[in-house]
C-alpha cells in the first residue's frame, strides 16, 4: 500500500482533497486535508529495510451539520482497512467558530512493503 492510495480513496469521497494545505476556505466547501506525519521501518535479520509504516492525519472539514459526506469518508477508510495494511481511528470532533466549520480528524497508520512512499 502507498500513501496515493489513501488519497485515491479520499478522492471518491470528495474532488476537494488536499495534501497537507488547502487553498484559503470558502463558504459552502467540504474539504479533506491529508498528510504524513511519521513513519517507522522493520529491518530484516541482514539489517535491510523491509517494511516501512506511515502515519498521518486527515481532517474533514464541513459547513452542513450531521453531514452525511462523514458516513461516506469512513466506508472509504473502512474499504483500506479490510486488508490489514491500514488503520484508523477518530482523533477529535469539533467547530472552528472563526471558519465556521465542523471538523473531523482522523489519525491512520499503513503498511507500505515495499518501503515505497507514493
């Protein structure tokens, strides 16, 4: 699994998906912001990288209330997460009053075999 694969995923959810910033908020816009945030590699018994494992955060943010676009975005993680190469788990709820926009952050963790990023 590579990290272009959550964002393909992220992409049936929404076209307005962005890594790691999102152009300047407009009213009306439900959004993704996606990005990595760390990783780990498995050695080998001859000290070769043999797996890697990214981890990450995505946001949904949303100006309608019980947005259903939410029920949507976690059957597309649940779809990654049926081959055990991807996790996730909901981080945090909330509004920004400034924006006027709910919020839903998601951490995630996948395994990349290959060590391959993208």
């Amino acid at each position: 699994m590579k990290a272009t694969d959550l964002r393909d995923a992220l992409l049936d959810v929404t076209e307005k998906v962005y890594h790691y910033r999102a152009p300047t908020r407009q009213a009306g816009e439900k959004y993704i912001v996606w990005g990595e945030t760390g990783g780990s590699v498995a050695l080998s018994a001859d000290d070769a990288p043999q797996a890697l494992t990214l981890t990450g955060e995505l946001i949904l943010y949303t100006q309608t209330e019980y947005d259903t676009v939410l029920n949507t975005l976690i059957a597309a993680l649940r779809t990654l997460a049926e081959d055990d190469l991807f996790a996730f788990q909901i981080g945090g709820m909330g509004y920004d009053e400034t924006g006027h926009f709910f919020q839903y952050v998601f951490s995630w963790s996948m395994a990349c075999g290959d060590c391959q990023v993208y």
